[in-house]
C-alpha cells in the first residue's frame, strides 16, 4: 500500500502559479504509475495528468502548455506546476497511485478572476 499526502494548494489570482507536491511512503514509489485529479462542485472527479513509471506523460487537454508533472523518485514526490491558472481550474486536486489505487486526501486550489 501507498499513502499519499498533497499539499501547496491555495488561493490565487487568475494569471498565478501553484506547484503542487504529492508525497508518497509505503510500497516502492518508483514502480507506481502516477497521476494528478481535480473535482470542482458538482462536477465529477476528472484526470489531469499522469506519469508513467518510465516517465511517459498525458495531459487532460484543458491543461496542455499550463501545467506541468514531473516525479522525483528520489524524494518519493511527483509535482504538478500550475501555470496561468484560470477560475475554471479552481477544485480539489487529488494525487493517484494507480498500480496500487491509493488516494490522497486532496488539496484545494481556488483561482479568483
């Protein structure tokens, strides 16, 4: 089993950046495939982007040239850098470990206009 704590949420202006960090302990780190996820109220929980073990990268297409994922099995971390945030981007971001579906507990992101 994998645990999962986020953190790096917060309030921003439209136009801002928020880098978001997911740490992981437990099972190996390193083999887990990775990904970012987002709900917004009454909206269901959608992929933002994930990570592969071997470092290949998605991207949801809303997100594409703004946000960036990245891992450092080092420090048993993987980010997402959130640039030119937009309101519509505002909701709790979750971080996935999927070969072990392991969930954090979620982080909010709230962009102004």
């Amino acid at each position: 089993q994998v645990q999962l704590v986020e953190s790096g949420g917060g309030l921003v202006q439209a136009g801002g950046s928020l880098r978001l960090s997911c740490a992981a302990s437990g099972s190996p780190f390193s083999t887990n495939d990775m990904g970012w996820y987002r709900q917004a109220p009454g909206k269901q929980r959608e992929l933002v982007a994930a990570i592969t073990a071997g470092g290949d990268i998605h991207y949801e297409d809303s997100v594409k040239g703004r946000f960036t994922i990245s891992r450092d099995n080092a420090k048993n971390t993987v980010y997402l850098q959130m640039n030119s945030l937009k309101p519509e981007d505002t909701a709790v971001y979750y971080c996935r470990a999927f070969n072990v579906n392991s969930w954090g507990q979620g982080t909010q992101v709230t962009v102004s206009s």
